[in-house]
C-alpha cells in the first residue's frame, strides 16, 4: 500500500473530507479517551457501547453526545472499531462477531489490548476487515487528564506489514508517537510495562503505608521529589542511576530496615510490604553487583540477611539471583 493510499485511507489528507466512522466496544477508561482523540482528529464517533452506569458517565463526559447502542449496531455502523474491553474477554468477543458474520471486507477493527498482537482478530481478518493492535503506553484514568498524556505518549503498533502503515497514521493523527511491535514480542513488551506501572504503584503505597504507620499527614509530599528525581534519573542515566543502601553495600542499614519492616509487620498483620523489600533488595543486589558498586561478597552478606526469616520460598542462590 503506498503512502497515499493509506493517508487517504485515515484521513490524514486534510483537503479530503473523508473520515471514518469510530465505533467503540467499551467505553471503558480506555475507549472513552481514545474515541475522544480520534474524534478531536477529525473522525466522527458514531456510537459507544457502555454496560454499566461508570460507563455511561465516563462517555457522557469525553464523548458528549454519542450515542449508546448495542454491540452489534456499533459493528455494522463502524469503519473503524475499536475494541476497548478486558483482555479476557477479547477472544471470546471477536470470535463471537465473527461467527456471527459481523465484520465486514475493509473495516478497519483495532484493540488497545496490550498482551495481544493480532493474531488475537484473525477471525475479523478472515472475514476481510483489517486488523490492527495498538497500544498506548500509559496508565490511564479515564479522565480528560489522560487527553494530553495521551498526545505525549507511544503507542505500539502491531500490525501485518501491508497494513502497518494504517495503524502509524492513526497514531500520528491523535498526535502520539508509533513504536513498532512485533506480533511475537507482545507478551514481553506487555509484561515490561506493567512490571514498570503496576508494581511501581503496589511499591509508592506500600511507603506510604509506612509513612502514615509512623504519623506522617502526607506521605505523597514526602515522596514526590523523591520519585520523580529517581524516575527522571533512571531514564535519562539508565541503572547507573541506582542508589541507595544496598547500591553502597551498607549491610547494617539493609539490617536495620529488614528489622524495622518486621516489626510493623508484627504490628499491623500486613507483611506484603517486608516480602516486597525482600525481593525488590534481592533484585537491587544483583544490579549493584553488575554496576560495579559493591563486591561479590557484600552481595552475599546481603543476601544472606534477606534470606533470614524469608517466607516466600525465593531464597537466592547466588550474588546473580534476581539480578534480571
């Protein structure tokens, strides 16, 4: 497909007044923000389907005045449609469609599921629609604050190679950029993200559980230069930004939170948070060991206390462990 032809095909040809008609499977956090940046691009959304009142109210809100409609409505109204539902429930959901003979030659159908690529929409493609993944790198809330993070964003982009071209434009459209994902890279590129979103979430509320256990009134203000500095550091400088106690090999200070997470741990019932240190320490010596920032033997020392009164059952085999 030549680059004409796909311009023409999104719209990006502005002197065309051609644009595709969006129908959204789930107006979910997902979905209600990236049918409101598909329509601030140009396209018309011409329906959303919403199965709870959150739903109903979030489409409301980022898509004013687009319709609700069933399932099947938005499938036979849409050009383009963008699936928007739970990862579980994307296979059943295209298989069902297409069982039904509901896609059709030409329709462009788009999930933002991260783990999949497209093999997930062969169904879709067997009945001629063109098939495309993308996902946008980022944690929304379903708000228009996601609108400018959005713009700010990457998205990845899996996509058979005649077509790839399609989803690149669609991305550019809604002014994020494209990064190219290979079908069988997908769970890796999935596990990366959340490893970084997810458990840095689960990590910023466990301190600030101990904050508050220890009087602390705001726990964020405490952490928030910390955490940007540490996030900005990292990105820019890579591990060589790593620091901290276990980084300098202070034993007596890795000994001193092990026993002071304990403690509260005792006192609270919660031990998810001394277990975290535990692994995340674990993770930390390995990278100290392999930036040069301490000695094969310190690492041990640490991992030795780590391993003291562990009960997850991951006890370190060597100054290597956890270190990936």
């Amino acid at each position: 497909m030549c680059e004409t032809d796909w311009r023409t095909l999104v719209g990006m040809n502005h002197e065309d007044a051609t644009r595709l008609g969006v129908g959204i499977i789930g107006s979910g956090r997902v979905g209600a923000v990236m049918g409101n940046a598909l329509r601030a691009a140009g396209h018309a959304v011409i329906g959303v389907s919403a199965g709870s009142e959150a739903s109903r109210d979030r489409a409301e809100a980022l898509l004013p005045d687009v319709p609700v409609l069933d399932v099947e409505t938005i499938v036979e109204r849409a050009e383009l449609l963008l699936l928007t539902v739970p990862d579980d429930v994307l296979p059943e959901l295209v298989q069902g469609l297409a069982d039904l003979g509901r896609f059709t030659p030409g329709q462009i159908v788009v999930h933002c599921a991260g783990r999949y690529g497209t093999e997930v929409l062969r169904p879709a493609a067997a009945l001629g629609a063109i098939t495309l993944a993308l996902h946008p790198a980022l944690s929304f809330t379903g708000t228009s604050i996601d609108l400018p993070r959005l713009r700010e964003s990457t998205i990845a982009v899996t996509a058979p190679k005649p077509v790839l071209p399609i989803g690149q434009a669609l991305v550019l459209e809604i002014g994020a950029e494209p990064v190219v994902v290979p079908e069988a890279d997908r769970t890796l590129y999935h596990a990366a993200l959340s490893h970084a979103s997810n458990h840095t979430v689960v990590v910023l509320s466990q301190a600030a559980e101990v904050l508050r256990e220890i009087g602390v009134e705001d726990p964020a203000r405490v952490l928030s230069s910390l955490v940007y500095a540490s996030v900005g550091n990292v990105l820019q400088s890579g591990p060589s930004a790593l620091t901290g106690p276990v980084s300098r090999g202070d034993v007596s200070t890795v000994e001193a939170h092990l026993a002071g997470l304990a403690e509260l741990a005792a006192e609270t019932g919660a031990t998810d948070t001394l277990e975290t240190y535990r692994a995340l320490a674990r993770a930390t010596a390995g990278r100290a060991l392999r930036n040069g920032t301490i000695t094969e033997s310190t690492v041990l020392g640490i991992l030795g206390l780590l391993d003291e009164g562990s009960t997850d059952g991951d006890a370190a085999g060597g100054p290597g462990a956890g270190s990936a």
